[in-house]
C-alpha cells in the first residue's frame, strides 16, 4: 500500500534537490537560485498561493 505524504517535510527535500540542480546549472546567487526556484513551479489548480506556495516542483520547466 502507497502512503500519501505531503508538507513540509515532503515538499523540503524536492526544493533543496531543485536549488542544487540551479546551482549545478550555474546560479551564482541566493537571487538567481530564488529565480529558478520560482521558475520551475507549477500552480496546482484549485489551490490559493498560501495553500501551495509557488506551486509543485517541475525542474523540467526551465526548459520549455
């Protein structure tokens, strides 16, 4: 049986490998990591930003 996991403890280690990827990618800054960070987010439907946030992590949008 899957569990279904959400929250911060959840949502942290995506953000965190996402930063590092921006890193890796060359972000020299907090700032453009920020803007990375912010890039790769999809809005979820249905949900407000203080319900998500910036939205769910799509590394892959960085590149469309």
């Amino acid at each position: 049986k899957l569990a279904k996991l959400s929250g911060t403890s959840m949502a942290a280690p995506h953000v965190a490998g996402l930063a590092a990827l921006a890193v890796e990618l060359g972000a020299g800054s907090p700032a453009q990591v920020r803007a990375l960070l912010k890039k790769g987010a999809a809005p979820l439907a249905g949900l407000n930003q203080e319900q998500q946030g910036n939205g769910l992590v799509e590394a892959d949008r960085w590149f469309k």
